[in-house]
C-alpha cells in the first residue's frame, strides 16, 4: 500500500496536465458494496452527502449511508445506517494537486434481526491528495482512520478517480481498503460552485 501511495504522490508532483481550482462545493449520491472478511458479512448500500466551502481553504462535509448486510455463518444479517460530518482543510500543492485534510465526527447504527442494535460514535481523520491527471480525469488518494468509543479503530487506504463531463457533472468510481474490510463504489457528483 505505501508503495502504491508513493507512486500517486509521485506521478501527481510531475504531471504537466493544468487545472483550475479543485471544487469542494458539490452533492453526491452513489452505490456500494463492502465486503468485512473477518465476521463474513457484505452487502450494498447507497450514500448520499455534500461538501461545502466556506472559505478558499475550508469546507464542510457531511454523508449519510444505509446498506442491507447479507451474512454467511453464523452472523444474521443485518442493516446498517452511518452518518459522519466534519470540517475539511485544502490546500493547493500545485496547479495540478491539492492536499486535503479531515476530521470528521462518525456515528455508525448496525440493525441485526430481532431486539437490539450495536449504536456508535467516534470520530475520523484523514489526509489525501486530489490529483488533476488532465481537464477531465481527477484521481485521488488517502490515508483514513476511524476510531469508535465501542467498536474500536480501523485505518486504511483510499483511492478513487472521477471523470467530469462538464463543469457540473461528474463520475466516479473508487475503493477503500483495511485489514478486514473492503468497499467499492461508483458516485455521481453535482457541483453547485461554478
């Protein structure tokens, strides 16, 4: 994974491909399936979330997900809400490359069949980079940690791209990775800053 994030970094600082300012003023909506190896569970969900900037260098974000967990084993299945909202930090490496930071507040509900829920709450933290690879394609990559008051912490990788159609309209598509869980995603983002 570190070597894979060196890469990015490194094909991101000798791009020659220009871009205007990121966009951090945009809605989204997607579809994903996450897959937790350890407990044998996976499903699909959608999110749906918006960015805001207040600032050049500020913005606030927020994401609400629900999934249908389908178990293999023992484990019932099971539907899952979680919601997270936070402030964000960008700032502009170079034309081409942004760094972004976050911390965000995380709350997580797991809904089994039959009495009682597993409720959680903690917060989040990431840094990643937003690369211009040309005037349509954006990548990007980061380092994420989640750590609930009840369930514990996880850190992993991600990685995405997104291709814009238009100055409003974008798709996407990206993946998140840790030691026990997977999720892949496609999203379509609407900018609401041009």
């Amino acid at each position: 994974m570190l070597r894979s994030t060196l890469f990015v970094l490194l094909l991101a600082f000798s791009a020659s491909a220009s871009a205007e300012d990121f966009d951090y003023n945009y809605l989204y909506l997607g579809y994903g399936n996450t897959d937790f190896d350890v407990l044998g569970i996976d499903g699909g969900g959608f999110t749906l979330g918006a960015s805001y900037a207040f600032t050049d260098s500020f913005h606030v974000f927020a994401g609400y997900d629900i999934a249908d967990l389908e178990a293999s084993g023992l484990v019932p299945d099971t539907d899952a809400t979680r919601f997270r909202a936070g402030f964000g930090y960008n700032m502009g490496l170079s034309e081409t490359v942004d760094l972004v930071a976050k911390l965000s507040y995380e709350s997580v509900d797991l809904n089994p069949p039959g009495p009682g829920s597993i409720d959680d709450s903690g917060y989040g933290l990431s840094v990643g980079i937003r690369f211009a690879a040309t005037e349509e394609l954006e990548l990007n990559a980061g380092i994420k940690r989640v750590d609930y008051s009840d369930l514990g912490d996880d850190t992993g990788f991600e990685i995405g791209g997104l291709y814009s159609f238009n100055d409003s309209w974008s798709l996407g598509l990206s993946g998140e990775f840790s030691d026990d869980v997977s999720t892949y995603a496609v999203s379509g983002r609407f900018y609401f800053g041009n």
